[in-house]
C-alpha cells in the first residue's frame, strides 16, 4: 500500500474521539460507581489533561509512567498522552514501590502519573491525578491543537518475559487502529456496545478494548477488580452491558454459580475469553451455562490479536484457537524458518498491520520474537486445511525425551477429560537417562487417584507420553492474566 495514502487514511485515536464529541457530545462514554461522563465531557477531559500534562513538562516523545487504577482519569490521560505525541509506558498500580521503580527507570520515564500521594518513587518525578486535576482550568493557551501524528509511538505494550521483568515494543496508534479494526471486525465490538471492563486497565487486553470501544464510540463501564462473582453478575444486570472480556479464572468462579444466577449474561452480545487456556469441556460449559456468544481469542500483548474461535465455529474448530484473526497472516516453521505441511507441528508466526514492526525492549525471550518482520509468540501449532490453528504447547516449554518431541498440550486435554480434574498443567523435569521425563500438575477433587490417571493415560496415549509422575496440588502459581507459571511449578514439587 501506498506510504502516503496510509498515512492519510488512518485517524488518531484523539481524532475519532473528537469526532464523537462532535457528533454525539452527550451520549455516554465512561460509566463509573460515581458517575457518567458524556463524550463532551471525556473530550474536554482530554483536552485540559494535555495541558496540565505540559505544565509538567510532557512534549513529544516524552515517556509518561501510567501507574493509575481502574479510573476515569486513567482512560482521559492515556488519549492526553497520545494527543502530546508523548509515549505512554504502562505500570500495574498493584505493584511495590520497587517494582515500579524498576520498571519506569528501565524504560526512561520522564515523569509517573500515580493515585496516591503518599507513595514515594525517588528520584523519579512523580503527579498524582484525580477527576479534579483532569478537569482542573487549563494553566496554558496555544497547546489547544493535537501534536501527534498516526505513526508516531503511543504506548509500550508490555507483557513478561522467562525472567518476568516486563518488556515490548512500542506501539503506534496507527498499530492501534489496525488492532481495533480486528476487533470491530472479529470480535464485532462497535459503537452500540456497553463494554464492561471486569479486569485492571494494566492489562494490555483490557486496555485495548476499552479504548477500542470509544474510539468506535461505545461505552465504557469500569468496574473494581477482584469483585466476586455475584457481584459481577449484579454490575453486568445493572449497568446494561453488552460486551464484556474475561480470563479463564474469572469464567471458573462464574461457573460455580448456580443457572438461575448465571441466567442474566445469556444476554450479553459478545463474551471474549483470552490471556490463558480454556479446555474444551470449559468452553461448552460457558456457552451452555454463561452465553453463547463466546469468543475465544489468542493473541498476545507484543503482536496482538492472531485468531478467532467464533460462536459459529465452536463445533467446527473444537479443541483449536479459531482461524486467523482480520488482516493477520498465520504461518508454522521449522527451526529454519521454512513453512511445514499443514497438519504437521511447527512454530507459529504472524504478521499484520497491527504487528509490532520496531524493536523489542526488555528480555532477551521477546527481545527475539521479532524476526524478518513476523512475530514469532512462542508457540507450537499445527494449521487444518480449513484454517483453524491447534496449538501443541509452548516452543520453550516442549519436552524432549528420549530425543522425542512432546508437546504438554496434549498430554493436558486427556486429563482434563477426567471428571474430577478441576485444572491440570504438564511439564518437563531433568532426567539422567533420558535428558527430560513428564510430570503432571493435578487439582482435582479428592476422590481422583493417580492410579485413574495413570490407566487414563495408558488408554489415550502412546507409551512415551504417559507421566512419570502425577503430583496433586492445590492450586497452581499464575501470572497477573491466568497462565500457569510451570517453571514455579517444577521448582515447588520437583527438587
């Protein structure tokens, strides 16, 4: 495509907010539990946020710390910093001092943008924030006229790497727009909708549809994470929404609701589930039990959405993550980069125009994801002849035993078949005689024995994919978006 006519023929992300505030000024863009604030009001918001932002020092290209809740302002500040030309670097409001200390400083903020006065970030430079300084009277004139362009960078998409220390690229709102268009597309998110927002805004999946929804000019329900599960289901009645993102773990502690509770979100629009796996026999249960209407989406914070398992492909496509999201190519290789026979194991990459193109900041796992202009997230997969992409487990987290390759996703879907298993999580561990042997991570209820597993395995699988060692557990360690942390895992049960 032309360089120039793209240039030309993708909005700001402050532009299509401007334009709502135009057209529709009183029709609501942000529900809080304190209040609604109007298009009108989010845009003069934004206006006066951008200049209170300047008084601090904030030009173009500067990096703003975003260590906000789950807020009014938080949402008004991240468009603030874009119409800036500043670049917004994410920090989770829940972390320590240090941690955000760590963080900020590694990515060069100029100034952190925080809740709460009290906390100390020495030596960096801190404002705190609230509805009153977002509307507080502009203290400048002439910063009136938005300073960024489409390409210019907008905000760090960070996620974690093996050390867990945030990294990513950073994304332009023009990268932004294609990943929104996606979602309008795919997800069939748009103006209509009332989005509720049921996870912290430091989520890079949250946030994004939080901010795709205003710029299609929908709106945004904010909630208080952590809510338990009546709780959620009462907001989801009373605020009206239409359209709501959750991980796994928040749809599990919905599912221990009875059906007469769980009646009300059968209404919902359009139900997105990502962050983590949700097994097969999970995602028939919520269709069933929660909505029909269930997207399962996979992608990641670095490259963004890669595919679609839709309503109508549930049956089709069971057991994959859908097929290949709007505008994104999918494609599986060897070690060498060539593309493998479809059907066949390899690792999966992508491209689109949503696809982060600039280099990675951070660890040195997602510092390599980016290559030849595809985005390589890390995992195994095989590619159906009708599309649909089936994952086989994570390219680190392949378990060579005996020089042969086993992929844990597979080994997991047998278990989790069981009745009593409530979660499963399979991985490698050292072996002398065979470089890595299998070990399954169990939650089950207690009447579930090894020796059940055990012949389970026996029946479904080929002699070299059955575990070694079945370990019960409580629960599973998990990062901040549901996934299992297995490296934790082994470390706790297996010296």
């Amino acid at each position: 495509m032309d360089a120039r006519f793209r240039a030309e023929s993708i909005p700001s992300l402050n532009a299509m907010v401007a334009s709502h505030a135009r057209v529709r000024p009183s029709a609501d863009a942000i529900v809080t539990p304190e209040r609604v604030i109007s298009f009108g009001e989010f845009q003069a918001g934004i206006i006066a946020s951008a200049d209170q932002l300047s008084v601090h020092g904030v030009t173009k290209r500067s990096r703003v710390g975003v260590a906000l809740g789950e807020t009014f302002a938080h949402l008004v500040l991240l468009f603030a910093i874009g119409r800036l030309g500043a670049v917004a670097v994410p920090l989770d409001k829940r972390w320590t001092v240090s941690e955000k200390q760590k963080v900020a400083s590694a990515f060069h903020t100029d100034i952190v943008l925080i809740d709460d006065d009290e906390e100390d970030l020495s030596p960096l430079s801190i404002v705190q924030v609230s509805e009153d300084w977002v509307h507080r009277q502009s203290l400048i004139t002439g910063n009136r006229q938005e300073q960024s362009s489409p390409h210019d960078p907008f905000i760090f998409s960070l996620s974690s790497g093996t050390t867990g220390s945030p990294a990513g690229p950073a994304l332009s709102q023009a990268q932004l727009f294609h990943r929104f268009v996606n979602q309008w597309v795919t997800l069939r998110l748009n103006g209509g909708d009332r989005f509720l927002s049921a996870t912290p805004l430091y989520f890079g999946a949250t946030r994004s549809f939080c901010l795709s929804t205003l710029c299609a000019g929908g709106t945004v329900v904010l909630s208080t994470p952590g809510m338990i599960a009546e709780d959620l289901v009462r907001l989801f009645v009373d605020s009206k929404a239409t359209a709501t993102f959750l991980v796994p773990t928040l749809l599990r502690r919905l599912l221990a609701l009875d059906d007469v509770s769980l009646a009300p979100l059968q209404q919902l629009r359009v139900l997105i589930s990502s962050g983590a796996v949700l097994h097969d026999d999970e995602r028939d249960e919520v269709r069933r039990r929660i909505c029909p209407n269930l997207f399962n989406y996979y992608g990641t914070t670095e490259g963004g959405g890669i595919s679609i398992l839709t309503p109508e492909d549930a049956v089709t496509g069971a057991g994959s993550v859908g097929r290949a999201a709007f505008m994104v190519n999918i494609e599986t290789v060897d070690r060498n980069g060539v593309p493998v026979a479809n059907g066949e194991v390899g690792r999966l990459r992508y491209r689109g125009p949503g696809v982060a193109d600039g280099p990675l900041y951070g660890a040195d796992d997602i510092a390599e994801a980016n290559e030849d202009g595809w985005f390589y997230p890390g995992d195994l997969a095989s590619i159906r002849d009708d599309g649909f992409v089936f994952l086989r487990g994570r390219d680190k987290e392949m378990i060579l035993r005996g020089g042969v390759n086993i992929y844990p996703v597979e080994i997991e879907a047998e278990i989790s078949r069981l009745d009593s298993v409530v979660d499963v999580a399979v991985a490698g561990y050292p072996s002398r005689e065979f470089g890595e042997e299998i070990a399954a991570f169990v939650v089950a209820q207690p009447a579930l024995t090894e020796a059940t597993i055990m012949a389970h395995c026996r029946s479904k699988l080929a002699p070299y994919k059955i575990p070694s060692r079945i370990i019960f557990c409580g629960s599973f360690p998990r990062s901040e978006s549901g996934k299992i942390r297995k490296d934790d895992l082994v470390k706790m049960h297996i010296s």
